[in-house]
C-alpha cells in the first residue's frame, strides 16, 4: 500500500541520517555535537523521524515480521550497535528491538554473536 511504501520511505531517511550525519563524520574526525547547522539539522531530522515511526512500533501491524518489520528491526539495531545516536537507547527501540530479538534471522545475522 502506499502507505506501507511511505513508512519505508521514513525508514530509508533514518537511515541516512544516522550513516552520514553521524557515523561518516565521526569517522571523520569531525565532532557530531558540534554546533555546525548541517549536523544540528540532521540531529532534528533523526528525531523527527524516529518520532514519526513510534506509532507504527506500536501498532499490532510491527507485531508481525514482514518487510517494514525487518527494516525498523535493521535500523534500529545498526543505531544501537554502532551507538550513532540516542534514540537506540530510548525505552520504545528497547521494547520493538526486544519484541523481534527472538527471531532467528535476528539472531543469526546479529554482529554481536560472532
């Protein structure tokens, strides 16, 4: 549906938000809490569109595991694992990512395990 397509569209964006805003330019040398406004508006950004996906993390539609799932689960886990920004510490990517961390495709592909 088109709104399943635009969920997915959000999800991307958070993404590369999260890739070039804050792990590229780490990596980079480059302070992410700097007061540049590049940086500033993709922290705005990030949040904004975190913020936008909670109701779906919510809804019973992110209880089954399908495409979005897995994309959200995806995301959310690489924000955690490369500790790129704080809302992979926010009690709602704690309870989605713990709702799904029983799977086993979750399980098998998690870099931790390794």
């Amino acid at each position: 549906t088109v709104e399943k397509e635009n969920r997915l569209t959000v999800m991307d964006g958070l993404m590369n938000g999260g890739v070039a805003s804050f792990l590229l330019i780490n990596k980079s040398g480059v302070d992410a809490k700097s007061d540049m406004v590049y940086l500033k508006r993709q922290l705005d950004r990030i949040v904004s569109t975190y913020e936008s996906l909670l109701p779906f993390m919510k809804s019973d539609e992110a209880k089954r595991w399908n495409f979005s799932t897995m994309t959200l689960v995806a995301a959310l886990d690489w924000f955690k694992f490369r500790d790129v920004h704080e809302i992979a510490h926010r009690p709602e990517t704690q309870s989605y990512l713990a709702l799904h961390a029983h799977r086993p495709v979750v399980k098998s592909t998690d870099p931790r395990n390794t």
